[in-house]
C-alpha cells in the first residue's frame, strides 16, 4: 500500500514554517520531550511553549515521523554478533551487539554471564523476519 505525502499546510500560524518544522523534526529525531524542545528553541530566541510544541507534533507529526523512517538506512542481510566485556561496578559483564555488514548496530544485549547460546537465542527471532538468517 503506497500513501501519498502531501506537504503540510502552515497557514493560520504565528511562527514561519521553517521554525514549526524544526520543532517537530527535533522532537522525533532526538526522541526529545516537549519541554526539551522548548528550551532547545528558547536558547535560539524563539519564545515557544511546550504545548504548542505539543500541537505541532499532534497535527504534523505523523508526516515527520514517516519521512525519517523512510530515510533511516535499511539493515543489511548479514548480520554477526560481537561481544565485548564491561565493568560495571567492579563486576564483568558482557555486552553482545548484533551488528550487520555495513556495521550498523542493530541491537543490544547486556549479561551478568557469558552465554553465547542465550545471546543468539535473544538476537535470532529479531532479525530472521527481514532476512535469510542462515547467514548470520
């Protein structure tokens, strides 16, 4: 199913489009609250509340948030995990990441112990939907 993206119509606001976009791109690319966004803006000069802030992400936010996930990079078909240990209050832990060719991190995985049977077994049902996970 293809929809169609329409640009969004700004009249009828105080603010120029380019702040009100700004705003709203903040607020999903950063995964930023409303009040951050707020002041983010207000160390630029623009005087902005968090709800207003609020009410562009309501009426213009499905648009924003489509376009960046069209945009984000796609993961590759392989993908490996690797591991490195940490201390993490004086105890090693180990950190799994699944990562795939281009050496986009895809996810995470943190462990009191070392087990690499239970890593895979966490990381396996997440990518094996995208792609053939027989070359992992």
């Amino acid at each position: 199913m293809k929809t169609t993206t329409t640009a969004p119509n700004y009249r009828g606001y105080r603010f120029p489009p380019e702040i009100i976009s700004h705003a709203v791109w903040l607020y999903f690319r950063f995964s930023l609250s409303f009040r951050d966004v707020e002041e983010l803006l207000a160390q630029r000069g623009i005087v902005v509340t968090y709800e207003t802030v609020r009410q562009w992400c309501l009426k213009f936010g499905q648009t924003y948030a489509n376009e960046l996930r069209r945009r984000r990079p796609r993961c590759g078909d392989k993908w490996h995990l690797d591991e490195v240990f940490l201390k993490i209050n004086g105890e090693t832990h180990y950190l799994w990441r699944a990562v795939d060719q281009d050496g986009n991190v895809l996810d995470i995985l943190v462990q009191s112990r070392r087990n690499k049977q239970a890593a895979k077994r966490f990381f396996a049902p997440r990518f094996s939907k995208g792609f053939n996970t027989s070359r992992a």
